[in-house]
C-alpha cells in the first residue's frame, strides 16, 4: 500500500520569504508518479507538478521549485518570494505505475495550509 | 478548452435521502475519477470510469455508486444519506489512459446532510 505524509500541517510566512512543504512518501513499486496540487479557498485542484520515479532532476519554473530524492523518499516544495496568492492548502500526491488498481487512484497527503501575510 | 465542470456546487439533503452529483469532464478527456475530500479524513478515492467502464474503485461502502455515458460525462450517486456523508465532492479527468497522468479537478459539489 502506497502512503504520503505532509507532516506540516499548517505554515504561515510574511511576503517574500522563501517556503519549503515537505513531502514524504511510501510505496512499494519501484515506478510511481508524484505530483503536487495547489487547492486555493474556491475548492479546485489546480495541477502544479507531475515527476516520476526514475526522473530526480529538480524542476524550477518561476518561484516554484521542486526536489526529489529517491534515497530518501522525498518530494518537497519551495516557494522563493513568496506572495499572498500563494496562500492556500497544497497536496502531494502518489500513484503508482500501470493499471489495475492504480487508474484514477491518487494517494495524498493530509495537506499542507499556507498563509503568506502581507 | 473549458475545464471539468460539476453540478450541482451546493446541495443540502438530509439522512436517507439520496443524490445524485454531475461531472463534465475536459472536452477529449475519457477518464473520469471522484474523491471525497472532508477535515477528517482528507482526500479519498471514490471511483475511475474510463470509456464508460468501472476501471477502479476505492473503499467506501455499495451506497456510493456511479456511471460514465458515452459523452464521458459522468455521474455518481449516493443512496441513503448519512451524516458523515457531508462533504466536498470531486471529480476529475484525464486526457490520457494512462495511469500516470495529472488529472484535472472540477470546482467540487458540496454536500451537506443534515
């Protein structure tokens, strides 16, 4: 069985701090995907990353970063600078390769609730 | 491309009664999942349909069911309401077959039984 652990529950910063989410996962499959997802006060989830096992290169896109490392089953998030509309809760999620009881079945974490103040 | 939409966004019932909540999915996209999101127990998997078939299911019990047409919208429906049935419910779709892909996310139905 595959689990994902957000074990910050809530974090608030002031602007243009830098912000790190953490994420920690289990599973059992050495193919797995992980994503994260940004559920701002409206309710959607709103895609942000998709990374799979076999690919541990870091992915900078803006003042999103992101870092995962097999050795020690990590996929954390950093915001550099960041702003009020990043306030909201963020979601790391798993699923795990091919079909059968993998289709449609994200596994996520609790959810870590950002608050960035002005 | 307009995104997945659902319907309806508000619905209030009470115990026993049942519901029935709708989702578009992206134009193309012929996956459809739903999840349960509530303070307690997070988000958790409901069901897949792909190609109006029940690819997966998750743990909730035979009161939570659902269908796909062959438009790929897709409904799911609750029998018999339970309190703990409250929650914000959605669904999400997938361009590809794939497993590994992102799904995207509707803005939710909340449920709330009295």
């Amino acid at each position: 069985a595959q689990k994902v652990t957000q074990a910050q529950t809530e974090i608030s910063v002031v602007e243009k701090e830098d912000v790190t989410l953490d994420c920690v996962y289990e599973t059992r499959d050495t193919t797995y995907y992980l994503f994260w997802y940004k559920q701002p006060p409206s309710g959607e989830l709103v895609f942000l990353i998709r990374r799979n096992s076999f690919d541990e290169q870091n992915e900078i896109s803006g003042r999103y970063s992101w870092n995962f490392q097999k050795s020690t089953s990590s996929f954390n998030f950093t915001i550099t600078a960041s702003q009020v509309v990043d306030s909201a809760v963020y979601f790391c999620a798993l699923i795990q390769n091919a079909g059968g009881t993998s289709y449609g079945k994200l596994t996520f974490g609790q959810g870590t609730i950002l608050t960035v103040h002005p | 491309k307009a995104g997945v939409t659902q319907t309806p966004r508000y619905l209030i019932k009470t115990r026993g009664q049942q519901v029935t909540l709708s989702c578009s999915p992206i134009s193309g996209h012929r996956s459809v999942s739903w999840y349960q999101q509530t303070p307690g127990q997070g988000l958790q998997f409901l069901f897949e349909y792909f190609s109006e078939t029940q690819r997966n299911k998750g743990n909730f019990p035979g009161r939570f069911s659902g269908r796909q047409f062959s438009n790929s919208r897709s409904e799911m429906n609750v029998s018999t309401l339970e309190l703990g049935d409250s929650a914000l419910y959605l669904c999400a779709s997938q361009g590809l077959a794939g497993a590994q892909y992102e799904q995207f996310f509707g803005p939710g139905t909340r449920l709330t039984v009295l």
